[in-house]
C-alpha cells in the first residue's frame, strides 16, 4: 500500500491542503509550518482505526484544539487515498440474488467528514469509494469461491483497457442512521446495484472501516488494515537507550522505548542479524557488532563493540545519541512490517556530514516502502532532490500551504544558475513567487 493523494481541512493549522506523494517525501519548512500538523492528520486516521473515533478525536485535543480556531463552523475533512499493491487485497465481490458482481479494486479513497457540534462528540460520516473495473458473473457458490474468484479476476484484468468495465463501488456511513450504504456505479454515475438488502448490520456511532458487513467485501475491515499498515515516529533519545522488559511490543512504538526488544528479536534471525549489521557499517563503519543480552533475567541492554577495541563492549546506556539514532531510523526502514513509514525529523542528533548516507539509506528502503519525513535539516534538503521535496508555508491568513518547489519555474532558474537547494533553503527562496 502506498498513499497517491492525501486531502485534509479544517485541521489545526490546516485551512485545506492537497497532496501528491510519491515513494520518498520530503516535508520542509520553517517552526510551527504545520508539517507536524500534516503528520498528525495521518495519525488521527491511523488512530481511528486503531483506537475508535471517540479515542482518536480524543487524542488530538477534541473540540477545542481539534478544527482551525477561525474556522470552528466547517467541516473537517480528511481524504486518504492509497493503492493496494497486492492483487488479491484489490479484488471485491459480492453475491445477491441470481447475481455475482467482482471489482478490481485500482485505488480505494478513505474519506472521514467530522462537522463541528455543541454535545462533547461532533457529528461524522465516514466514506469509502474506489475506481474499479467490474463486471457481472453468475452466482458464486461458497464451496468453489476461490478458483471461481480466480477466474473472475481473469475476466477483470482482460477488461483493464476497456473504459466501458470503469466504474466505482461506494461505501458510506451516517451514524445517525445506524445502517451502511453500499452501491456500484457505472463510468456514467449511475447506480447500478444498491446492496440495501445484504446490509443488515447496525453499526450505531461505530465507523465503516470497522464493520465486516459486506459478503466477500474489501472495503471496510482491509481498509482498517491499511490505515493501520502506516507506521509514524517521533523518536526520543531518553526512550531510546533505556533498558527494556523481557516481554513487550513486537512492533517499534512510535517512540522508540520499546527498541532494545526490537533488536533483540531482529537479532535472533541470522539473516536479518547480517543485512542489519550491513546497514549499519555503510552508516556507522566503525561498529563492529551489537547484540542485546538480558540483565539478570529481568530486562535487555543493547552492547555495542567497536572495531577499535573488539574486547570491550559499550551497554546501550552509553551509546551515542546519532549511534542510537541510526540503529531506530535502520530497523523503521528495513525491518518494521509497514508499507508506509513517517519520521519526524530523522536528522536530530546526526551530525551532517552523515546525512547524505541517511538519504541514501532512506531512498533505499522506498524502492519497497513509501517513506515520508519532516525535517529543518538545510543539509537533508540539499541531498533529498528537488523532485522529492513539499514545501510547508503559512499564507498571510496564518493557515499551513503545501507546494513543490520543483513547479516553481524561479527555483528552477535559481538551480540553473548554481545556487544550491540548500542555500535557496536557508534564505526562504524555495517558495519565492514571481
């Protein structure tokens, strides 16, 4: 999974900002831009599929730091598109009646509208639509689904080129009615099948991505897995290198506290062991080995050995902060299982002459990974491309923009002429208009 198009308004700072992304995503810009506010916007969605709406409206200040504070009477919404990149996680199918309708699924947009109330919870509806290729196919039967499936995303992919077959599947839900819509549209629009019959379940104020309603459906629960597939970092040097239990997270926590565990379950697979240390060396070449041990059978301690000196190991205590530092970015990159990975400022702590191995290391893991970051690093910019940077602004009205500095035909005049993305960085040139 990757996001195409990320929509949010009327969030914190955020007025209304459009986004492009691509495999590696550079947000840059001066304090308080809003390019926190852009990853928190992402977080509030991964946090309602994780935690619940009320959970997750909770966690970004409710009412009163939740909406831009000039613009109280509007509508938040936020709109995330992402492709799912395995074909069987883009095949939808239904039966009713004499009738199987399947989709192939090119793209499935999460839409969440939150409208300002006066009660403690504001109203929200919840949308889910996708550009699908479909088609009719007599009735499935449940006992020969899968290779009958097989067959139909035969049919499907045939149909690919052929406008005629385009259409979209929709899904939304008003938790004021309890019960969720359900359509296929063709290319024109219109409806062609309403599943108001197979939609018997109440989902009260709960949201669609958490519902299983639909027969063979994969536009509510899998779009909670993808929502969930994004990984989001803020790291801590104090939570870093303290020693951790015996017994916690398999996954990286947001920040970090629970990485010496990490570790140790990475280290215990040989291979991972050997592409982790690889990795390691080409950032930090005079790391010789690192391994985790437990202290008297209650906690783990990371113990590094350097190439000066192979008799004496160094426990995670005392590591470094930039060492640290780049054993988390390593294992966000490489090792968690998540097809979208967000860092706040990866470069805290490393010293600049690191950096160009940093971005190499980050565009590296995007080939397999979309990766997006936020940084005020002049010397991550300048190493990152042009093409890969979003520029984070506040207009005159005080509300967050998002541009490219590569539409901007005077950065690209500027770059012409030999002054450096860098440079044009740090004296507030990236965003010049003419």
């Amino acid at each position: 999974m990757s996001i195409s198009n990320l929509t949010i308004q009327n969030f914190k700072s955020i007025n209304r900002v459009e986004m492009q992304l691509g495999d590696f995503n550079v947000l840059i810009g001066a304090n308080a831009a809003g390019k926190t506010n852009i990853v928190q916007a992402v977080k509030f969605l991964k946090d309602c599929a994780a935690e619940g709406f009320e959970n997750a409206f909770s966690l970004q200040g409710a009412s009163n730091y939740f909406f831009n504070s000039r613009n109280k009477a509007t509508h938040g919404i936020f709109n995330l598109t992402f492709i799912p990149l395995a074909a069987y996680k883009r095949m939808l199918g239904f039966t009713i009646k004499d009738t199987s309708v399947f989709g192939l699924l090119q793209n499935i947009t999460y839409q969440l509208r939150v409208l300002p109330q006066t009660e403690s919870l504001p109203y929200y509806v919840d949308i889910i639509t996708s550009d699908a290729v479909w088609d009719e196919f007599p009735p499935v039967k449940e006992q020969d689904s899968y290779s009958s499936q097989i067959e139909c995303l035969k049919v499907l992919e045939k149909h690919k080129q052929n406008k005629e077959k385009m259409g979209k599947f929709l899904a939304s839900h008003n938790p004021n009615t309890d019960r969720p819509f359900f359509a296929v549209q063709n290319q024109q629009g219109k409806t062609m099948h309403h599943m108001e019959e197979m939609v018997n379940e109440e989902l009260g104020r709960s949201l669609l991505i958490h519902s299983d309603i639909f027969h063979l459906g994969l536009l509510g629960r899998p779009t909670v897995d993808q929502l969930l597939d994004i990984g989001i970092y803020n790291f801590s040097i104090s939570k870093l290198v303290e020693a951790n239990s015996l017994i916690g997270r398999k996954d990286l926590e947001s920040d970090g506290s629970n990485l010496i565990l990490v570790l140790k379950n990475l280290m215990d697979n040989e291979e991972k062991r050997h592409q982790f240390l690889l990795l390691l060396e080409y950032a930090l070449p005079f790391i010789k080995d690192v391994k985790v041990e437990s202290m008297h059978g209650q906690s783990l301690v990371a113990l590094l050995t350097e190439k000066y000196d192979e008799n004496f190991s160094l426990p995670s205590v005392f590591f470094s902060e930039g060492t640290i530092s780049v054993i988390a970015l390593i294992i966000a990159l490489f090792f968690e299982n998540k097809s979208v990975v967000v860092i706040e400022e990866p470069e805290r702590y490393i010293h600049p002459s690191l950096l160009a191995k940093l971005v190499e290391l980050m565009k590296d893991a995007s080939r397999n990974k979309q990766v997006i970051i936020t940084t005020h690093s002049p010397e991550l910019v300048k190493h990152a491309g042009i093409e890969n940077l979003l520029l984070v602004q506040r207009d005159k009205e005080g509300f967050t923009t998002v541009s490219r500095p590569n539409d901007n035909e005077i950065v690209k005049t500027f770059l012409h002429n030999e002054i450096g993305l860098d440079d044009l960085y740090i004296d507030n040139l990236l965003g010049v208009e003419s």
